[in-house]
C-alpha cells in the first residue's frame, strides 16, 4: 500500500520516486512530500514506518506532518494533495 502511494504521487505529480524520497527541499517536493506523508498516517500508518519509506527519523515525518497541517488551505498544496488521493 506505501509504495503504491509513493509511486502514485510520482506519476500524479511528475516527480520521480527518488527525488520524493531523497533529501531535496525543494517547494514542490517538499509539499507533496508532506501530503504523502499525510495520506499514509490518515491510513493508519505509525510515524517510524513512515520514516523507513522516506529514509528520514520518525521525528522529521512528525515535523513534515505539522507542515502539512500549516499549509491545509493553501491552492497549490491542496492540488498536490487532491492529485494523489
């Protein structure tokens, strides 16, 4: 069920699988980082499993969940997030 929401968001938005994974803090990879993020803890994922898949520390998924919640109103972040629901 991850991969598939992380390969689904690549092809939704454009981003190749390792870019969405690696260590890039660039705008948009960032927030559809955070939007997956979101999508898998709204799935009941834990936040360490989630940290596994993102190759990062559980705490930096807790930090990318917050920013999520921070950015909920924004156009482009709600686009990301309808394009890989």
């Amino acid at each position: 069920m991850t991969i598939f929401t992380i390969d689904r968001a690549a092809i939704a938005t454009g981003i190749p699988v390792s870019e969405l994974v690696g260590p890039s803090r660039t705008r948009h990879i960032c927030w559809t980082r955070f939007a997956i993020m979101e999508a898998m803890r709204e799935r009941g994922m834990s936040t360490p499993a989630i940290g596994r898949l993102f190759r990062r520390h559980h705490t930096s998924i807790v930090s990318g969940l917050r920013q999520a919640e921070k950015l909920r109103g924004n156009p482009a972040f709600e686009n990301i997030r309808s394009a890989i629901a």
